[in-house]
C-alpha cells in the first residue's frame, strides 16, 4: 500500500501542521502533495518533512504567494488539477479547504481527514470578503458570485471522497450539513508528553494567560477589555498577528502582551498560569488541551470543539469553567464564578483529562482506521473485477 498526502498548503505551523507531522510519522515514505510549499527549514524539520518528499502546484510559483496565498482563491481548484496522484494506492486529503478536492480514480482509496469543510465558501464567507475588502461593490458582488460557485464545486467534488474522518463531533455535524456525508471522528493529535506539570515563571505566577494567533475569530481583544474591568486579575497575553494594535488597545495596565514565543516559553508560562482563557468558536482547540496537559483549568466559551475536550463546573471531576456570551461581561462572571468553585479544579485531573488526546492515541486510531478501510476497499474491488 503506497500512500500519497495533500495537504492544503505549507506556509506555517499551525494545528493541520501538528496533525501531518503525526500522519508522516504513521505514513515516514509518503510524498506530500501542496498548493504552496514555503515552510521555513526549521518548520519543516519540526512537522519531519524529508528533502525531496514534496510536490507542490503551479501555483506555486506565483509571484507572492508565500505571503498572499489566500488571495489566489479563485486559482485553487485550476491548481489542485496540477498535482497528479494517480499512481498512489491510498490518498489521505488533511484538509481544511481545498486538499480534499484532489482529483482521484476508482482504482484509488480515498480517505479525507477533514478539519472543517472550507469555510472561505462556508461559514467564514462574510468575514473573508471584509478582510479582502470586498463586502460591497461591483468587486464585491463578483467576489460573492466567484464563492457560490466555489461552494457549489467543494459540495460537487466532495462526492469523490470515500471516506471523511474528522476532528470532532462538531465537525462531523458541519460536514454532515455541507456534504451530506457521515464522518468518523477521530481526536486530533496534542503533544501531552511536551506539556507537562512543572515549574512555571515566577514573574508571572498565578497569572490567567491566553495563548493564540491574533486574528478576529480568537476574540483576543475581548478577552483584553474583560480583563481590563478585572484590575486585580493579571492576564498575560501570547502570540501575535494582524489584531495585535486593537488588542494592545483594549488591554489595560494589567494586561501583559509578551508577543510571540518558543514552545519551551509558552510551556513555562501555561505551567505557573491560574486558569488558561479561550474565547474562540473552534472546531477543536488544541491549546486549551496543551494548557490541561501543563495541569492548568480552562475558562472557554462554551461552544464548538471545547466541549467535547474541557470538563465543565458541573462533572464530577472539572477541567474548566464555561461562559456562553461573547461579551466582556460574559467572561468576567466566568471568572468570578471560577474563582468561587467550592473545590479548586485538580491539576491531576485536567492532567488526565488531556491525556485522552496523545499523539500515540491519534497514531494507533488513524492507522487502524485507515488499514480497516483499504482492506474494504481492496475487497470490493477485487469482488466487482470477478
């Protein structure tokens, strides 16, 4: 069984990236197939892509795209029909966007590890139309009819897909409701063997931190003005991104913005925190489970992926606390109401709680699944050849 991955596109690390370094891992001699491939070297040691293990489309040697990749939408499916796949037995789309809409044939297993359907056409289509500028307009309207026909193409192409596997059951219902298709859910991989309990940074202990991409969905700044009317609360802030001026303006002198960092930093800094805050609708969420490795409770808005991976004040055995508005006032109750949990939240039970979501649990599920499905595959093929 040789086996080819599409991945969507190889810029920088992100939660897709943690997921192909576990399938590269599971799957050491597979190529990889990409629209864009501009990983740094050391992001690229990181994930364990080997020299000379890539194939990249045309598009990628477009003028700018490494930087402006997004801005070449209406090219993704004229370059996906430019990464040639056919003389692989087994292909696993990791996809977000436009992987899984890799041309294949009958002869072909397809599986699609889907981590969202591709919400540029989907749930994220009015905020990439305002990022890009094009909300309204002549240039907007060609912008929204160049989207609708990108939609009707993804529901099109997701027919060829054999397969679906996804993050979470929350995705499993997106995917249901934009394809039509059932998904096996499979948690993705967190790297509980590197976040762990230990000694944290003493200028920040007992600091509520926040760790993430500033960008609009991760509603960081709102977590900045909630700790802003919080003045005796201290809430460290990592990461960076394009949000980062309205963020530095809704932070109040209470408010640390220590920019973006290691690994090993951010480690350090979730060991010593108070509770970790997440503000994000997300379809899974691999940092509030990083923080619960580290031993630390989560206070998170109590919808989307972090259901299923954070424990609410009302189990038997807690890893968090939830709030159900995105406001300011939303997420201070939350904090008080944290705060005055008749019993602190055990370090060893956010420990084992995280725990459920290893690398090695992702590695042993996938593999078996996919093993399960090519002996499928492979039987009923060689039932319709006889």
């Amino acid at each position: 069984m040789n086996v080819a991955i599409v991945h969507d596109w190889l810029t920088t690390l992100g939660g897709g990236e943690l997921v192909l370094r576990e399938l590269l891992r599971v799957y050491p001699d597979a190529r990889v197939f990409t629209l864009v491939d501009k990983m740094s070297s050391s992001d690229r040691e990181f994930v364990g892509i080997r020299g000379g293990r890539v194939t990249a489309s045309a598009l990628d040697a477009m003028p700018g795209v490494a930087r402006h990749y997004r801005a070449f939408l209406p090219f993704f499916p004229a370059a996906m029909r430019t990464l040639d796949v056919s003389a692989y037995d087994v292909v696993i789309s990791n996809s977000h966007a436009i992987a899984k809409n890799i041309h294949t044939h009958e002869r072909q297993l397809h599986l699609c590890y889907c981590l969202s359907p591709m919400r540029y056409a989907w749930d994220l289509r009015d905020q990439y139309l305002a990022e890009s500028g094009l909300s309204s307009g002549v240039r907007g309207v060609a912008a929204r009819t160049m989207l609708d026909a990108l939609k009707r193409w993804d529901r099109a192409r997701s027919a060829d897909v054999d397969v679906f596997a996804t993050l979470s059951h929350y995705i499993a219902d997106r995917i249901q409701r934009a394809y039509g298709r059932s998904s096996v859910v499979v948690y993705p991989p967190v790297d509980v063997e590197f976040f762990t309990p230990g000694d944290g940074d003493p200028a920040f202990d007992d600091c509520y931190i926040t760790v993430s991409r500033f960008v609009p969905y991760k509603r960081i700044d709102l977590i900045a003005r909630a700790f802003a009317s919080l003045p005796d609360r201290r809430l460290v802030i990592v990461g960076d991104g394009p949000d980062v001026e309205k963020i530095r303006a809704a932070a109040g002198s209470n408010v640390t913005l220590v920019g973006r960092a290691s690994r090993d930093r951010v480690r350090t800094l979730l060991r010593g925190a108070r509770a970790f805050v997440f503000a994000a609708d997300e379809d899974f969420g691999i940092a509030p489970v990083e923080a619960q490795a580290c031993g630390i409770p989560v206070i998170a808005y109590g919808h989307g992926g972090v259901l299923e991976t954070i424990r609410g004040a009302e189990h038997g055995d807690p890893t968090g606390v939830f709030f159900v508005e995105h406001t300011t006032d939303s997420i201070v109750r939350a904090v008080r109401a944290f705060e005055q949990l008749p019993a602190l939240i055990s370090p060893t039970a956010c420990r084992a709680n995280a725990e459920r979501f290893s690398e090695a649990r992702f590695r042993s599920e996938f593999a078996a699944l996919v093993e399960a499905e090519w002996q499928r595959f492979a039987a009923a093929t060689s039932s319709a050849r006889s």
